[in-house]
C-alpha cells in the first residue's frame, strides 16, 4: 500500500470517475466474479490500488459512514488515523519487497464525521487481469469490543442473578421453619439448616454431622427412619408427606409430616437422602383432643356404669399425655365429704373417702383452677398454710377441676413421682380443655345411676307395699277369721264343752292371738323402718343380756318342742346398738329357729370377736333352707314363707326386719344352710361407735 498526498478522495478528477467506469465497463474480474460472495461478509473489505479503494463491500461503507458510490477510489490515507499511517506505509512497502510481514495487525480508522474506530485489518496481494491488488479484510474491534462488554454485563449480570438467588436459596433453608437434612448413604446428617439443630436441641452443626436418628430418638422411631431411606437409596423412589410419631430419647412424643427424597450427584448418581419435616404436633394434638371429646360424649351412653366410665376417661387421657398415675376424685359439697371412685397409682394407694381437707387436690377443689405444681410450689404452698403433705410427694404434680354449670364437683388429677418434666404449660391447656366434657359426661352419668336407682328403689317400695297389703289382706286377716270362729264356737258351746275341751280351745285361741300379735308388732316395726319415724339411740348393749330377756320371752315354745338353747356368748362383750331392734332382732331370730327345728333340737347362739366388730352365729339343727330359696328370705317383693316342724305359721317379714336393723347399725347379714342338716344366721355389730 503507498500512499499519493495528490490524489483527494473527497474531489475526485473526471480521470479517476473514467478510470472507475472504464473497470465497470470492462468488467472488473475479481468485482465481478465475487460480488455476491464478497456482499455477505461480515466483515468490512476493499481492494486497493494505487492507495485508492477500487472496491469496497456495503459494511466497510457503512462502517465509515460513506456511501457505496463515496467511497470507491477513495484515498485510503483519508480513513487511516495519522499516528498509524506510518506504520502502513512502512508494512506495505515490506510486503512489495516480498518481506515477511505480520498480516493482521490492529490500528484505528476515522469515519467521514471525524469518529475514530479501532479495527483489526487482514492484508494480502490478489491478482486479476494481470492487475496486483491489495486486499484488506476490516473487523470493527469497537462492536467486539461493545458485544464483549455486553456479553461480560450480560455474564456478570447472570452470576449476580445465580448469587442472588443462592442467597435466596440459602437464606429460605436457614430460616424456613421446618427442618431441613441431608444424609449419606449410611443415614448420617452431613448438612441442615437451623431449624434441624433447634429441634435436636443442638447450638452447632459440629454437634449434629456424622450423627444418626438413633442419637436422639428412640430405637423404634430410628430404625423406622433408617428402613426408609434405605428403601429411597434402593429404588430411587420418593416418600412424601408421611405421618410419623417421633418418641425421642427422653420420652416426650411430637408428631411430624415428612419428605424424602434421593439426593444424586452431578452423575445422577444416589449419593444419599434429602428430607424436610414439618413439626404438626400442635395439629396433631388438636385432632386427638377432638377425637377424645368424641370418645368422651360416646362413652356416656355405651359403658355400663360410673366406674367404666372412669376407666374409659383414663384411656382417653393416656392417649394424650403420660397417665401412669391418675385418679379421679368427687366432692359432695353438702357432707364436705371428698372421695376418689377411681384412683391408679404406682406408689400410694387409694385413699378413704374424708372431709375437705388441705391436700392439693382440696386446693383444686377450692380455687376452682387448674394447678401445676412443681416441689418448689408444693414446698411454697405448705408454708404459707394453703396445703398439706398427703401421701408421697411428687416431682410434678397436675389437677384440674371438674366444673358443671359454674360448681365444682370434682377434679382429675395425674403425677409423675420422678421426672418433673413430664408436664408443662401444654399439658394443663389440654386437661383443662377436656375437663368440661369429662366433668358434663361424669354429671349424667351419676344422674342416669341415680335414676336407676330410684327407679330400683321404686321397684321395690311399690313391691314392699304391695307386700305390706298383702299380709293385712291374707295373713292378717286368716288369723283374725280363725280367732273370730273359735271365740264363737266357745261362747255358744260354752256349756257343752267339760274342762278338758275348754282348756284346749283356749290354748289355741291364746297361741293364735300371740301369733296375731307378734305379726301386728313385726308390721308396725317395718312400717316405722320405711317412714323413717323409728329413732335409731345406739349406747352400749350387752348382746348376752338380750339374748337371756328373748329366751325367757320364748321359753313356753322351747318348753313345748323339747329344744336346748344354749347362749355361749360373752357375758362380759358389749357392742354398739340400740336396745329395742336389737330386742327386735333376737327375738325373730330366735323365734325363726325355733321353728324350723325338730322336737329335741338344738340351737346355739355364738360369737367371733374381730378388731371393731362382733360376728355373732344363731345356728339350729333344723330342717334347713333350699339354695335356691336362700337368696329369697331378704326380700320383701318375693312371697317365701314356710310352716314350721309343728306347722307354726311365719309372717315373711320377720328376716327382711332384720336386715333393715342390722343395715342401721353398720353390719352385714348372711344365711348358711343344708336341708335336713339346719341353718346359721351370720350378722356383725360394732363394738363402739364408729
């Protein structure tokens, strides 16, 4: 390439516009084989002679902001900048001289406005029509150079986005909520977010890596865990959403919702497990509160009586929480009288009912709130005079009133004697929460009992009566009838009849107005037992005494039938009672086994002393009861009355008397008996007044 100071490619000679049309003219080889070819370049290219463009493609015009018909037979020192073309000059004349010289070099280009543009220009020597020319193919290193930039913001602008969001995806891992792990193949945590360690209880990740399940659960829970990424290592396949109870090493029980899935390497390759667990204990115990006052309200009606209920109750409560040691207790405000129907311990034992004291669950009872006290509280409230140490103390200790249209009629109570962990906050949230539904459903429960009861009591008042006018109508009246017929057949054969017959008539006049009598007395006795108007005065009695005063009573039958009474009892024992029933209670005891016993028999009257009572046994060699008529004699709605061994007629009232007597005076009444072999009647009296 020269350079020809006289040639101005901005006035160009009508030679060179000749020049220009003689080429197009004559067909300008290399222009016009390659015109097509050398348009779509992407590059800018010219071809040079003589220092002046004789070609030049559309983007090198463009380029330096000429038109096409402009820049032909330009002088290319015009576009060159002045610090570079020397460098040209002296690169051109090298390559005439056929010296070696860098093809491609860099330098910068001035636009027609003046801009100057830095470019990377190719050279080469072509030949056409025995013409040398110099080609010179021009990248604009401006726009490498602007693409680069755009291409590194565009780059730069990528990372940031890929940093942004790695911050993003670290910073939801850090504080989601729920915890988040990754595990080796061999069930190890290598990485997790804060929420894991906060649920482990741990302050650093160093604490949790290389860690397994079994570090912090309970061996059931972590062998489950384990099985089930060995099943994601083995198949590739995901876990979702699984419901899982967690038992952790120290006995407290949360409830999770957990994701696994398999963790790959850049090879896809199953490196281990990724897991997320949501913590739903508080959901989870929502939906067992609610199925508990389900099962609460259910119970009601399906169990049998109070004491099932209780029982029920208790179940229900260790689905809840720990319950190894609950009871119930029940508060009749009227007596001041606590008890405890239903009372599970593993250290102390059911307590007798007793009036209100100072025990903690006096102090329930009394606040009227739900208490957690703890020995330190337990301590404080001994001092300041509200309690009182009943039974074993306790590490943690739970109770909650049971309330019913705002009055307290009981409470529910659970204890742990040695781990003062196991209730808290939440556990008296819950208790409290189904003490209204516990306290409603024991409420009508106690209610449907009482009405059974009455309905029972009822039963057998209505039966009692029935029986009561049963023995005026018959038993009364038969009697009375025999009386009025023998009084009448002496008075009109008074004068017939020698001593002998008289004497006889009037020995059966006088023992059939005795049997009358005695039936008129046991009717009057019972009916003041039924309308309450008998007043019960116990003092000490000397069961000795009454039994000689009953016997002397009934000597003219043990006279008549030949019997032994032998009185073996203590002269020197003496019980709690009073003297009329119990003159009553001997006196039909006596009289039943009289009888029932055989001509010659015998009966004994006999005593077994206990620490507060007397069991005392009227037995006779009689003939003796049926078994399946023993369960008869106490019952006043069933008809069991039989003739004596000498036909004596019986009332039927005179055993269920005594059970009503016996019944006032705290003891108890039973019957042994064998046909033909006779019968004892076994009943207790206190020996003071207790």
């Amino acid at each position: 390439m020269s350079t020809n100071p006289e040639i101005n490619p901005l006035s160009q000679s009508s030679e060179e516009i000749t020049l220009k049309d003689k080429n197009q003219k004559e067909g300008f080889s290399f222009y016009s084989k390659y015109n097509t070819l050398l348009q779509i370049i992407p590059d800018g290219l010219v071809l040079i002679s003589d220092s002046c463009i004789r070609y030049s493609n559309g983007i090198f015009a463009n380029m330096m902001e000429y038109r096409l018909d402009e820049i032909i037979n330009l002088n290319i020192n015009i576009l060159i900048a002045p610090n570079y073309q020397k460098l040209v000059l002296e690169r051109y004349e090298k390559r005439l001289k056929g010296e070696l010289v860098p093809p491609q070099y860099e330098i910068e280009l001035v636009t027609k406005t003046g801009k100057i543009i830095p470019v990377l220009i190719n050279t080469g020597l072509v030949y056409s029509d025995n013409e040398k020319l110099e080609f010179v193919l021009i990248k604009n290193l401006s726009e490498i150079v602007s693409k680069n930039i755009e291409l590194k913001k565009r780059a730069n602008e990528f990372e940031n986005k890929l940093e942004a969001e790695r911050k993003l995806l670290q910073y939801f891992i850090e504080y989601l909520p729920d915890s988040i792990y990754f595990k080796d193949k061999s069930s190890r945590f290598i990485k997790a977010n804060k929420a894991t360690l906060a649920k482990m209880g741990l302050k650093t990740f160093d604490e949790l890596i290389g860690k397994t399940d079994k570090d912090f659960f309970d061996t059931y829970h972590a062998e489950q865990a384990k099985k089930d990424e060995e099943e994601i290592i083995r198949t590739g396949k995901s876990i979702l959403n699984k419901v899982e109870k967690e038992t952790w090493n120290n006995g407290n029980i949360t409830w999770a919702s957990t994701t696994k899935i398999p963790l790959r390497d850049d090879d896809n390759n199953i490196i281990g497990t990724f897991g997320i667990t949501r913590d739903i204990t508080e959901l989870k115990k929502a939906e067992e509160i609610k199925n508990a006052l389900l099962k609460i309200s259910t119970a009601v009606t399906t169990v049998p009586d109070t004491q099932n209920l209780f029982s029920t109750i208790h179940q229900i409560i260790m689905d809840l929480m720990k319950a190894d040691n609950f009871y119930i207790a029940m508060y009749n405000e009227e007596t001041n009288i606590v008890s405890f129907p239903y009372f599970v311990d593993q250290v102390d034992q059911a307590p007798a009912d007793r009036k209100a004291g100072r025990g903690l669950t006096e102090y329930v009872l009394r606040t009227g709130k739900a208490q957690l006290i703890d020995g330190e509280t337990d301590l404080k409230l001994r001092a300041m005079g509200e309690t009182s140490l009943i039974g074993e103390p306790t590490q943690i200790w739970l109770g909650v009133p049971l309330v019913v249209q705002g009055k307290t009629i009981g409470a529910i109570v659970v204890q742990d004697y040695t781990d003062a962990t196991t209730y808290a906050e939440s556990e008296k949230q819950i208790l409290t929460y189904v003490s209204e539904q516990i306290a409603l459903a024991i409420d009508k429960k106690y209610r449907e009992q009482k009405i059974i009861q009455y309905s029972e009591e009822l039963k057998e008042s209505n039966a009692t009566k029935d029986k009561f006018f049963s023995i005026i109508a018959h038993d009364l009246k038969s009697p009375l009838n025999g009386l009025l017929g023998l009084s009448r057949m002496i008075w009109e054969e008074y004068d017939s009849m020698d001593d002998d017959e008289l004497r006889s008539s009037l020995e059966i006049l006088k023992n059939s107005t005795e049997n009358v009598y005695k039936l008129i007395e046991n009717l009057l006795d019972w009916s003041r037992f039924q309308t309450g108007k008998i007043k019960f005065q116990p003092s000490f009695q000397n069961m000795f005494t009454i039994v000689e005063d009953i016997r002397m009573l009934l000597n003219q039958n043990i006279i008549i039938k030949e019997i032994v009474v032998r009185n073996k009892l203590n002269p020197s024992t003496f019980i709690w009672g009073d003297t009329n029933m119990l003159h009553s209670l001997m006196q039909n005891l006596l009289s039943n086994a009289i009888k029932f016993t055989n001509k010659g028999g015998i009966i004994e009257i006999t005593e077994q002393s206990f620490e507060n009572k007397i069991e005392f046994t009227v037995a006779d060699n009689g003939v003796g009861i049926e078994q399946k008529d023993l369960e008869k004699l106490f019952k006043l709605d069933v008809s069991f009355s039989t003739t004596g061994t000498m036909n004596e007629r019986g009332t039927g009232l005179g055993l269920a008397l005594c059970k009503e007597i016996i019944g006032m005076h705290g003891g108890s009444i039973s019957v042994q008996s064998k046909i033909n072999a006779g019968t004892k009647i076994i009943f207790t009296l206190n020996k003071q007044n207790s």
